[in-house]
C-alpha cells in the first residue's frame, strides 16, 4: 500500500477528492439525522403506518429478490460459461432496467402486468393480482434491482477457474453435481452480496413502484406522500427510520458476507 | 491400441490442431513434448472429452468416445496448476470421485486411505489445499486422479511448477505409481529431459502435428528431421554437402563420417561425444581438429563449451573437473577430438 511509503502531493490530492467525495455521500444524510429530534424519533416508534411500510418494503424487496435468484443464478451461471453469439447483446439487455427511468420501467411493466395483461390473466385464477398489491410491487423491485445480482452472480461464477469444473467432470461428476459442489459453494460470497444489491435495490424503489402501486404504500412511497400533504419535517421522520433500519441491516449482511479470512499458513 | 485418435482437428482462436492421429498402448507412459502453445493441453481436454473435436474420432478399447460425455469416459486428468477444490479438505478432495460416483461410505474411506498412503499423504488429510506446499498439492492431485482407478490418466504438465529438485524426486514417483497401477498414462511437457526420464515412448509436438512417435532411444538417435532435432535441445545440427566416400563437408569444414547411406543433408555430433584436449593425440578416431573456445555456460551438472573450427561452432559437454582441468576460457586453443561414428546423418 501507498500509505507504507512517504506521500506525495499525487497521494494527497487523491485524498482530498476521495474525501470530498465521501463528505458529499455523508453530509445529506448526516444533516438529516441530525435535524430530526430524539422525541420526533420516539414519536415514529408508535406510528404503525411507518411500520407496516417498512415491512412491506422489506418483505417485498425480500420476495424479489429471492424469485430474482432463481432465475438470475442460472443465467448468471450460463453467462459466465458459455461463449455463444448474441452474447454480449444478453449482457447488454441484462442492464438495461439500471438505465432506463425507473417511471418509464414502471410504465412499461404496467402493459404487462396490468389489469388486461395475459400475464394477469394466468396468474389471476391462482389469486395473484399484480395492480396495487404487494406482488405487483415486488415485480416493480424485481425489474429495476435484478442486474445488480445477474451482475455479481456471474463475475463470482467467472472467478470460479473453469479446471475446476473440468477436474469434476472427469472424476465422475454430471453438470448439476458440479454446479452444486463445486462452481455454487465457491461463487457464493459474490452471489450473497449480489443478493444484498438486489435486496437493497429494491428497498430504495420509488418510480417503478408508485405507478405499479400506490397503495399499499411501500416507505418510499410514504416518505413521498408525506412530504406532499404534511411536509418536510412530518416526512422526514419516516426517512430517517427507514434509513437507520437499512443501514442496520446492511451492516449486519456486510459482516456475515465478508470475505474470510485467510488462515496463516 | 487401447486409444485410438484419428484425424483430429481443432481450431480454437488463432490456434489449430491440424490433423492429428495417435495410438496409445495398454499400460504404457507416453509423453508428448513440444514447445508452450502446440495445442497439447487442448489435445488432452480432447481426448477426455472436456472439448469436442472440431472433427475426427477418438476409440477407446475399439469403441468409438468421440461423443461420450467426461464424466462416463472415465479418464483423468492432472493438471499443471492441480485444480485442487479450494473449499474442500484433502480427503474430501480425493474422495469427490468416489462419492460422484456413489460408492458406499464405507468402501469410499478405505480407498482414499490407501490412495493417500501411496503417495504418502496420510498426515494432511484434514488440510485445505491453501495450506499446502507445491510438491503436496502435486500429491494431492494425483491421489484425488488415481483414487478412482481411471484406465488413462491425462497428465498437464504436472511438474512444471516446481522446483527442479523436488522435479526430479517426483518424476521417480510418478514412474513408480504408473508402474505399480498400470494405468495408461499419457503425459505432455516442454521439458526434454522429463520426456526421457519418463516415457515409455515419447511423442514430439511441433505446430500442432505429431512429428515423431517412439521410444527415447529412437527418438534420440534417429530425429525424423532438423526441427525435431532442434527442439530435442540437440545442438551440433549442420547442412552439410555429402563429398564422396565416407565423408561431408559442413561449412567448408571436412568430416568423417563412416560408411551412410546417401543421401543426407544434416549431421548431428552429440555434444557428450566430443573430446576436448591441450593436446593432439593418436586414437582410432577419425575427427580431429584444432579450434579455439568461443564461450562456455553452465548447463546443470556440466559445462557446455563452444569452440570454433573455421567456420563451425561445436557445442561440447565436459564436466566440471575437465573444464578446470582443462584451464578452459575464451580464446584457449584446444583439440577436439570425435569418432565418426558419433557422427549422425539425417
């Protein structure tokens, strides 16, 4: 590291940019804890509103993000390992919900998922609606945050070296034992945190979510309609808590998927 | 033949495998050796199925594999870098392939005890592959092959990545194990002298074709052309112009070389073959020439000399004690001394 030998004028304007940019990161949120009192705080302790949302922000975000696996892995797996044309136009499409307007991805799921669409239409005898409910929210979560783990999910499979499966292969192992002994055990730290993306992702969903559903309200949302009929501060409360809830959580995901530490040898 | 390839062909980015045929006995060592980027590791990956031929055909025991998938072709292979699993122990490494295969628990302990204590690595079972040195992850590797008794065992460049005394410790063990299983084992390098050491037969890889096929001795004595004698790391390769009976001229230097049947277009003089002397000296050998030394390097156990007759350079191999007894150092005239039977014509 630089840091073991002398610095230089090029180390120190590294580190004030760096720094600007971490105090351009901290300083919003920090005014914004800061500005909300502690009796405010305690006051949202009991606002049961507050609370459903946030847990329906969660647990929405947790459904997504876990059917979002079950398709995004394979995919992942598959694009890490097979070279086939066409290839780098599905990388292409796999990123496309990160750049398109997350209003206009809510549109168009709507065309899809709505009220007409084929896909209500199967799903509804089985008692799904997608239109203001919270599945049709966790399909708005599902579409705007999947890149982030297809992404993880195949940069970790890509590390996993290709002799390994190989080896498998040749001791007697079928392609499904390899995934799951060899190449899955070995991707799943980038997987998880392509998980805790995803999940966090969806958290934070505004655009896509208000259009599929307003209500049931998901935090977002809330803090959004709050601050249009109550104004700031009554939002401000709920932005906090949902904010402190995340960083919790993801402090905690962060520490159990640290990478381990190498044993001395 | 116990594996048969015919006409295989394979190209993969800029590299081709043009059309290689190859026939590998029961129970023999083959090594194939050639320089880096001949496509051998790619050959290997063919024949245990790890990538199809673009075409051609690959037999084993007069059954046709070519599209049999890795894992019922039953072939190992061993690997430069090991591919040791990283997240498993030693022995849960070399029991992968029994419990893929679904053998009893109790069958599955035994045999990787045994396969362990053949290359004595009994007492780092419970160790995971990070912790180990290279000659005991080679160990490893070679346990977690053979645990499985696969017929052919494909070796990569297996010695590569180690020391070059630890090299030749586990050359003996590898010659021992394939003794001692009989498997089939066909083995690439780069390295020469792993290939002599090593192989029953030895295979010489240049750009993709198979140039010659035998055992060391023949390989040795009787290059099918300059190339390969060149890659053989054999020096004293000349163009020579045949001069009638019994003798040739390289580079205006005349050279006895016996009774040959013409034509031929290159001599080889095997380095070991040459007598240095301060001296002339009367002997049955017909080759005798005063030159002068132009360098000399160290090549392992000895001293390879170059000296200077007119316009030729001969690379001459002498031990240390020769060289300092010699008084060797660049300008010394010296006599070189060989028989003319030392003298091979290709």
């Amino acid at each position: 590291m630089f840091l073991e030998t002398r610095p230089t004028v090029f180390h120190l304007i590294l580190l004030l940019l760096g720094s600007l940019l971490l105090l351009f990161i901290i300083a919003p949120l920090a005014r914004l804890m800061l500005a909300t009192s502690s009796s405010e705080l305690s006051g949202a302790f009991g606002d049961e509103e507050l609370w459903s949302s946030i847990w329906l922000t969660l647990r929405a975000a947790g459904i997504a993000t876990l059917i979002g696996s079950m398709f995004g892995i394979p995919l992942a797996y598959l694009l890490a390992r097979a070279r086939f044309p066409g290839r780098a136009l599905v990388l292409g499409i796999i990123d496309l919900p990160i750049m398109i307007p997350h209003s206009a991805a809510g549109i168009a799921l709507l065309a899809v998922i709505g009220r007409h669409s084929l896909a209500q239409k199967v799903s509804g005898p089985l008692g799904i609606q997608f239109v203001g409910e919270e599945a049709g929210i966790a399909v708005a979560m599902a579409f705007v945050s999947v890149p982030f783990l297809a992404n993880a999910a195949r940069e970790g499979f890509a590390a996993v070296p290709e002799r390994l499966e190989k080896v498998a292969r040749t001791l007697g192992a079928t392609p499904s034992r390899v995934f799951f002994t060899i190449s899955l055990p070995l991707a799943w730290r980038p997987i998880l945190s392509g998980m805790v993306l995803m999940w966090a992702r969806g958290i934070s969903e505004f655009g896509a979510v208000i259009i599929i559903a307003y209500h049931p309200m998901t935090t977002p949302v809330l803090v959004f309609q709050r601050f249009n009929d109550y104004g700031l501060t009554y939002a401000r409360v709920a932005a906090v808590v949902l904010i402190l809830v995340c960083v919790v959580g993801f402090t905690i995901l962060r520490f159990l998927t640290r990478p381990a530490r190498r044993e001395a040898k | 033949m116990t594996l048969v390839l015919e006409s295989i062909q394979k190209r993969m980015g800029s590299f081709t495998l043009p059309n290689l045929d190859l026939e590998v006995k029961e129970g023999e060592y083959l090594v194939l050796v050639g320089p880096s980027g001949v496509g051998k590791t790619v050959l290997l990956e063919i024949i245990a199925g790890l990538l199809n031929p673009d075409s051609g055909n690959i037999f084993w025991r007069n059954r046709n594999v070519t599209s049999c998938a890795p894992e019922r072709r039953g072939f190992g292979i061993m690997y430069q870098d090991y591919a040791l699993f990283p997240h498993l122990t030693v022995f849960q490494n070399i029991v992968y392939g029994l419990n893929s295969r679904g053998l009893p628990r109790i069958d599955v302990k035994e045999r990787a005890i045994s396969a362990a204590e053949m290359v004595n690595i009994v007492p780092f079972l419970e160790r995971l592959p990070d912790e180990l040195s290279g000659g005991e992850k080679q160990r490893v590797a070679l346990a977690r092959a053979l645990v499985v008794a696969p017929e052919l065992l494909l070796l990569d460049e297996p010695l590569s990545a180690v020391d070059m005394h630890l090299r030749r410790r586990l050359q003996r063990e590898l010659k021992r194990i394939q003794e001692q299983t009989g498997t089939t084992f066909v083995h690439v390098t780069h390295n020469v002298d792993e290939a002599l050491t090593l192989g029953h037969r030895i295979g010489v890889m240049l750009d993709g074709h198979l140039r010659q096929i035998g055992p060391p001795e023949e390989i040795f004595r009787k290059p099918t052309d300059r190339e390969v004698a060149r890659f053989l790391g054999m020096r004293n390769i000349f163009a020579v112009r045949v001069g009638g009976q019994g003798f040739c001229e390289a580079n205006g230097v005349k050279i006895h070389v016996g009774e040959r049947p013409v034509p031929y277009r290159h001599i080889w003089i095997r380095p070991e073959e040459i007598i240095l002397s301060r001296e002339a000296f009367e002997s049955s050998a017909r080759n005798q020439f005063r030159c002068v030394v132009e360098d000399w390097d160290y090549q392992d156990i000895l001293v390879r000399v170059v000296v200077a007759l007119e316009n030729l350079r001969l690379s001459v191999m002498i031990t240390y004690k020769s060289f300092d007894k010699l008084g060797i150092d660049r300008g010394v005239e010296l006599m070189a001394t060989f028989k003319s039977s030392a003298v091979h014509c290709f």
